[in-house]
C-alpha cells in the first residue's frame, strides 16, 4: 500500500453554480483530498459545456479536472462526500499511473529499437548482399 | 463408413454457405484495400477520454462505437478506444445512444 497511485478525478458541477461557488467547491474538493495525505498535482476548470445527455434534468454542466497522487483510500472518502453533495452532478475517478507506465515502456522500446535500427544498419545491408550472391550462385 | 463421409460434405456445405453469407455483395466489397491502424501510425500510447473531438470521430451519429472491420484499427487500440469512449459517456462527453 506504501506505493503512490496517480488518479484523475473529474465532477460535473451543476450549471447554476457561478465560478465563486464552483471555485469553492473545488477547494473544499482538494481540501478533502489533502487532509486525508494525498496531494493535489493538478487542478483544471475544464468550464462549462454541454452535456451530451440529460443529467437530472439539467443540460449542461462545469466541468473540472483534478490530477491526485495517493494512495487509494482518499479516493474512497471523496467519492463518499460527492454521492451527497448534490451541487455535484456526476463524478469520475480513474486511475492513470499502471497505463502511463505502459505508455512509457513501449516508448523506451520504441527508442532502443530505432537506436539499434540505425546502429545496425551498415551490418544488415552486408548481411543482404551476402544473400543475394547465394542465391545468384545457386 | 460411407455416412460419416456424407456427414463431413454436410460440414464443409454449412461453411461455405457461412463465408457467402458473411459478405454481403461481394466483388466490390473484397476488392477494398486493407486498411490500416491509425493510431499505430501515430504511435498513440494513450487514448485520453477527455479528447472528446478524437473520439466522437469514431462514434457516429447512432452513438454506437465504430467496428473494427470498418476503421481497420488494430485491436489492442480498438480496445483502448472503446474504453475511452466508455469513460467519455460516463461524464457525459458523449451519447450512450443519439435518436
């Protein structure tokens, strides 16, 4: 449990809220978080937008974004005050840490492949002519 | 003897109907080139459920996610393209269905 995760929370704030309050719902958001031992990495107002269905009865909504490190339990605790918070019209949490590793390492794969690719290069053009005189002899 | 063989011809007519059956006014359709996997061009890692304008280029108008066999896309990025547009829908970013 010791090991940091990555979470990216998004909530869809209701469309009657003015930036005052959104704002304060945010800080009371990441105040939560905090005091619980995780850390607020990034925090973006996504703004208001349309929502692409009805979300009792409202048509649109203010979203925002938060990027979180911690450990999980955190998590559990907002999600716990957002179901009754009911400027909130609909929250998300996804953890992004396990899929950015995977991004990283086909990256570095990728790296290492065309290093050897262009390292290799004078060397598989031998080994080509070397084939292609076979089979001229055969 | 003889009707296990009958049995097997039986098979081999049933696939033979399925393969017909499976490609609706053929000739045109199979002479369409292979397509290829965009997002391997690309080299996308990561599909963002936030890119809303990504995505909604592979959810047409009924909101159903667009197949493989008509986008030609790769399965592991079909996969991750499908849960993008899972999470997109759960925010609200997209239609689960448009009339």
């Amino acid at each position: 449990m010791a090991e940091k995760r990555t979470y990216e929370i998004v909530f869809i704030v209701d469309p009657e809220a003015d930036d005052a309050e959104v704002m304060r719902l945010t800080e009371a958001v990441q105040k939560i978080l905090t005091d619980q031992g995780a850390s607020v990495t990034k925090t973006e107002m996504m703004g208001r937008r349309q929502l692409a269905y009805e979300i009792n009865h409202k048509r649109d909504g203010v979203y925002v974004l938060l990027e979180v490190e911690g450990s999980g339990a955190e998590i559990a605790e907002l999600e716990r005050r957002m179901r009754v918070n009911d400027r909130i019209l609909r929250y998300m949490t996804i953890r992004v840490d396990e899929d950015r590793r995977r991004a990283d390492k086909l990256k570095n794969r990728r790296a290492r492949k065309a290093e050897r690719k262009t390292a290799g290069k004078g060397k598989a053009q031998q080994a080509e002519s070397d084939t292609e005189a076979d089979s001229e002899a055969a | 003897m003889s009707t296990n063989f009958d049995d097997r011809e039986g098979g081999y007519g049933f696939e033979r109907e399925y393969e017909r059956a499976g490609m609706p006014g053929r000739g045109q359709r199979r002479m369409q080139r292979r397509k290829i996997c965009r997002f391997c061009i690309d080299k996308v890692d990561i599909i963002d459920f936030k890119d809303v304008r990504l995505l909604a280029s592979y959810v047409p108008e009924r909101g159903k996610i667009l197949p493989r066999r008509i986008s030609g896309m790769c399965a592991s990025h079909q996969r991750m393209l499908a849960e993008a547009i899972k999470r997109a829908r759960n925010i609200a970013l997209l239609p689960y269905a448009a009339d």
